[in-house]
C-alpha cells in the first residue's frame, strides 16, 4: 500500500472554536484515505507575522473565513490580494462562512476573488474532504503528488 499524500491546510479564522471543528474533520478523515492532512492554524490575519507564518507553511490549500471580528465580508479586499501574491499558483482558496446569505458566493466571484469553491461552515461535515482534495489535486492534475 501507498503512503498517503500530505496536503497542507492552513486555516484562516478568527473564531478559535470553528478553526477547531475544522481541523478535526481534516485530521479524523475517513473517506479519502489516501491523503493525510497537515494542519495549520492562523486567528489573526492583522498580525504582522501572518503572510510569513503562511509562506513558512506553504499550504496547498487555505481555508480562509470570510468574516474577521467586526469586519464585513468585503474586509478581506486588502487579504486577498495579498495571499493571491504569496501563493501564487501554489495554493487554492476555499471561502469558509457561518453568515453566508444567498447572494455571497456571486459577490466574490464578481469580485475577482478567485476562490476554488465557497462551503457554508453548517453542514460541512460532509463536504469539507471532498473539496479540499479537489483543490489539491487541480494543483497536481497529471500525477496527484504534491511538494
């Protein structure tokens, strides 16, 4: 048997409990057994440090909240062009919400932000492994094996 793949998920939430649930359907993944989650956590994308603790990591994929603190969804129109730079074509961006109303996922694409899918935080249970080794492998197509 195959040793499974490494993906490298960095979490981007400001709300330490869902960051949590996160992380622990990654690491307690079932259904896509040849992938093993590397996970990283990140609370506060105002810290200085954040755009190096993120390159440090280089992440495949990053789960980005779509709401910090007190800021709307449109607060994360400086972040993202920041990430878009420090990843370039390395990473994907998967949106991750709990104040998801039925027009956001138009806003962001209308707004360029280019993410790979947008999953509602209720429910992700089901949906979080499938999307984020779709986002993995969109990045290795030819042969599924990554850095």
């Amino acid at each position: 048997m195959n040793e499974p793949i490494t993906v490298r998920v960095m979490i981007v939430d400001d709300e330490p409990g869902s960051a949590e649930s996160l992380r622990s359907i990654l690491l307690l993944n079932r259904s896509a057994r040849e992938y093993r989650f590397a996970v990283e956590i990140l609370t506060d994308p105002d810290d200085p440090a954040f755009l190096n603790q993120l390159e440090a990591f280089e992440p495949h994929v990053v789960l980005l909240d779509i709401r910090f603190g007190d800021q709307t969804r449109f607060g994360l129109e400086e972040l993202l062009p920041k990430l878009r730079g420090l990843l370039e074509d390395k990473a994907r961006i998967i949106m991750v919400t709990a104040h998801r109303g039925a027009d956001t996922a138009q806003i962001i694409e209308a707004l360029g932000w280019d993410a790979s899918a947008f999953l509602d935080k209720r429910g992700i249970e089901s949906v979080l492994v499938p999307k984020v080794t779709e986002a993995y492998r969109s990045l290795f197509p030819s042969d599924g094996e990554g850095a």
